[in-house]
C-alpha cells in the first residue's frame, strides 16, 4: 500500500469515527429537546429553545460529517512529480518561517488534522484561502500571507 493510501485510509477512519461522536451527540441533544422536563416553566424560560437549536445545529454536523464520509469513501489521491503544478489530493510540505507543516488538498472535511508517520498534517478544502494560494505552484515557490516555501510535493 502506497503511503498516500495508508494517510487515506487514516483519514477514513478518524472521519468515521468523528461521525459516530456526531451522530450520538445529536442524539442527546434531541432527547434533551424533546424530553418534557425541558418545557418552558415561564415566558422567559428558554431551556426548550435553546435545546432545539443545539439539536439543529448537531444534525447539521452530522450532515456535513456523513457527507465527508461518503466523499472520501471513494477519493483517490494522485502521486504528484517533483516539477508538477499543485492540484487537489496533493500532499504539501510548506516551510512557515522555520517550522515545517504539511497540508493535503482534499474535498471535504478542512481543518481535520490527522497524525501520519509523525507529521501532522492538515486537510485544506477549496474554501480556504491557503489551498487556493497553492493550486499552480510548485516545488521552490513562495506564497505570501503567510510567508511560506514550498519544500515538497507528493
């Protein structure tokens, strides 16, 4: 298995079991919701309000959560060359004033961290500034805001 399949299958797993955490919270949060101690006992009583919001806003992580599931479940991730340009799926070794930090262009699921051979490296979407500052550069570029090189590659 190449080493980009096995951070796959990590990232598989620890996005499945983030939607197991999601859905049994969004459970608890509809029971609380629902459950008839939660009633309001005055006008100003928002216990059952701010129960249902919770609610909503837990299922709606589960959503977005099952939704990375089923995305990565069939995401491959291409082997970049040394001289390519940077597109999706490709794993970025970015020298940050000294420190070393490694981001990989996914789909879904911005922000997650997952631990790889003793790296951390961070999944970046379309909808960060960063991963479109990368698309198109190259071993050897630099990228202001923030000040950064691009040490390599995969």
């Amino acid at each position: 298995m190449s080493p980009k399949a096995a951070l796959l299958n990590r990232i598989r797993e620890h996005l499945n079991e983030r939607l197991e955490r999601l859905t049994q919270a969004a459970r608890d949060a509809h029971a609380a919701a629902t459950d008839p101690g939660s009633k309001a006992e005055s006008k100003y009583d928002t216990r059952s309000l701010e129960a249902s919001y919770l609610a909503s806003g837990q299922a709606k992580q589960v959503d977005d959560a099952a939704d990375a599931v089923g995305l990565f479940a069939t995401l491959t991730l291409p082997d970049f060359d040394i001289d390519e340009a940077i597109d999706a799926g490709a794993l970025v070794e970015l020298d940050l004033e000294g420190e070393t930090s490694f981001y990989l262009l996914v789909p879904a699921a911005g922000g997650v961290t997952i631990e790889d051979e003793g790296r951390e490296i961070t999944l970046l979407t379309p909808a960060s500034g960063l991963y479109r500052k990368l698309l198109g550069c190259k071993v050897g570029d630099s990228i202001d805001d923030p000040d950064a090189l691009i040490t390599e590659v995969a």
